[in-house]
C-alpha cells in the first residue's frame, strides 16, 4: 500500500507555481490575482478561506478577501460579484460555500463571469469540460487527475466507482474519468442514495472515488484487493482521546480499507490540499489567458 501524499504533492505545485511567477515577475508580466468573498462566519468556511489566501502569498499571487457579514443581501453580494467581474487586476475570484440560506447558490454562480470562475462551478465551464473543451475544471476533480497524473496511476480500461452525484466532486469526476485521454479511458460508475446493492458495485472498482460525506462508511470487505482508493471525505466525529474532543475522517474506513489498496490518499493531507493546489493553478491559468485567451 502506497499513501497518495497530498501535502507532499500540494508543495511540489505550489513550489513549481511560484517559480513561474518568479519568471513572470522578471519579466515584468501580470502577477496572478485571486479575489475571495466569504459571507458570515462558518468556522470550516474561514479555515478554508484562509488557508486559500495563505496559499496566494506562498506562491508569489496578490490575493483579496472581501469579508461580508452573515446578514449581507443577495443583491448586495451580487453588486459584489459585478464588481470583481469588471475588475481587470483581479484574475480570478471564488465565492466561498456554503452561503447562508437566505441566499440562491446557484445565482451567485451564475453571476460569475465564467473567465474568471476559478473554481470552475459555472454551467458554462460545467457544459465546457462536459464536452472536453477547454474550462476552468472544479478544484477538487482537478487535485484528483493531479493525484492519479503525478503517482503515474494507469486509468486506461479500469473500473471506476463514484460515490456521490454532487454537481461540484462526483458529477464532474464521473465525466473527467470516463472521457478520452490520460488520466481517463475508464468505465465509471456513478452510484448515489438509490443505488440497489452498493457494497456490490464498490467490489467491482479498481479506482474508488467516495465523496458522500458519511463518516468511515466505505469498509473493508467492499475493496478490491489492489484497489487505488481516493476518499474526498471531511467529515468532524467525537473523539475523546482528543483536547478538541473530535476528529476529522474520511468516507473511508481507512484502517480497514488501507491494507487492502495498492494505493489510498490520507484524511487530512489528501485530497482536501489538492483541492486548494488546483485553485492556485486556476489562477495561473486565468491570468496566463490559458483557457479563453487574454
Ligand atoms: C486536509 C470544502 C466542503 C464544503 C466546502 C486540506 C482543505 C480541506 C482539508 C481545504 C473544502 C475542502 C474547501 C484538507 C477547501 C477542501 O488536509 O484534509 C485542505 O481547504 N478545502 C472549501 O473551500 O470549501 C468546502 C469542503
């Protein structure tokens, strides 16, 4: 078994990005921009703003945090989003998830102008990668292709099982492993809450993606011998033998599922770091032009 070394591959990205902005900056080109609006105060929602913002400063980026309280309006943090549209320093910009609930998600996405959609959530970028046309791929999917690209995992005719439908993990993963190329060419399998015999249809995957949120709920006896297993699970549990009283776990139950992988990613220090890598490489991309040109 081979641990999938998030933090370590997540520092090689971040090494490799801020040596091309190193380049950039002598020769006096655009330093990358990434804005971040986060509305009201969910603890995990701040972790993970800030952790995107000290990310910026590591690999050379400018960054922006625009901070709005859990009260602000849907019409004000749309006037927010236009604004940061029509800023040309910034080059890309994400709303931080969840909202609060007096907010439509899906307006505020579509508000987005999709150059500058990093997190690559816009149906437009969506439509885009669905058709393997050039797009802003979400962050999670792409940390994942980075993981299986890097670890050189072969995809080509293997069986790949999602668990999960989100429109931002197991949707857009399903499509990104299905379609031609490296990482791709697999057979996948998009199972959900209405699978028949989910047990069943876990033994077939030689690569598991679990992205339900349910705590260990991926045991042993559901993996393949060999079994290169992703867990994109951050799920908080009680645990008394820690002074925060809980720990984070995966979707897998890791010490019953490791011993049987050829290769498996950590929770923490999996998934969750490639997933802010793949923000970083949005950036680069978008204010390179790479996707829709300059
Ligand atoms: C780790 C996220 C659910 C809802 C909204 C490292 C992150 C997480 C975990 C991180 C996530 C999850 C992010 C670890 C960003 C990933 O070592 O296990 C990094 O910062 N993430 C987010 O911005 O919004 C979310 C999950």
């Amino acid at each position: 078994m081979t641990l999938l070394d998030g933090k370590l591959l997540s520092e090689q990205i971040k090494a490799e990005l801020a040596a091309e902005v190193e380049q950039i900056k002598l020769q006096g080109g655009k330093i990358p921009h990434l804005a971040a609006i986060i509305v009201g105060e969910n603890p995990a929602s701040q972790v993970y703003v800030s952790s995107k913002i000290r990310s910026c400063e590591q690999v050379g980026f400018k960054s922006s945090l625009v901070r709005c309280e859990a009260a602000t309006t849907q019409e004000e943090l749309l006037a927010i989003v236009q604004k940061l549209n029509n800023d040309p320093d910034v080059d890309g910009f994400i709303v931080q998830l969840p909202l609060p609930k007096h907010i439509d998600e899906e307006a505020v996405t579509l508000a987005i102008d999709p150059k500058k959609d990093v997190d690559g959530f816009h149906p437009v970028n969506f439509g885009r990668m669905a058709q393997g046309l050039p797009a802003f791929l979400p962050a999670t999917p792409m940390g994942i292709l980075e993981i299986l690209r890097r670890y050189n995992i072969e995809t080509s005719g293997k069986h790949c099982v999602v668990l999960g439908r989100s429109n931002i993990v197991g949707t857009p993963i399903s499509i990104l492993l299905s379609r031609k190329g490296y990482p791709g060419d697999c057979t996948v399998t998009l199972t959900h809450s209405r699978t028949k015999d989910l047990p069943a249809e876990v033994r077939r995957a030689d690569i598991l993606v679990a992205a339900i949120g349910i705590p260990e709920f991926v045991k042993a006896d559901w993996v393949k011998e060999g079994a290169v297993v992703i867990d994109v699970g951050i799920n908080r549990i009680p645990d008394e033998s820690k002074k925060s009283g809980t720990r984070i776990a995966g979707d897998v139950d890791f010490e019953g599922v490791a011993p049987h992988c050829s290769f498996i990613t950590p929770v923490p220090g999996g998934v969750g770091l490639m997933t802010v890598a793949a923000l970083m490489m949005n950036t680069l991309k978008a204010c390179k032009g790479e996707i829709y040109g300059k």
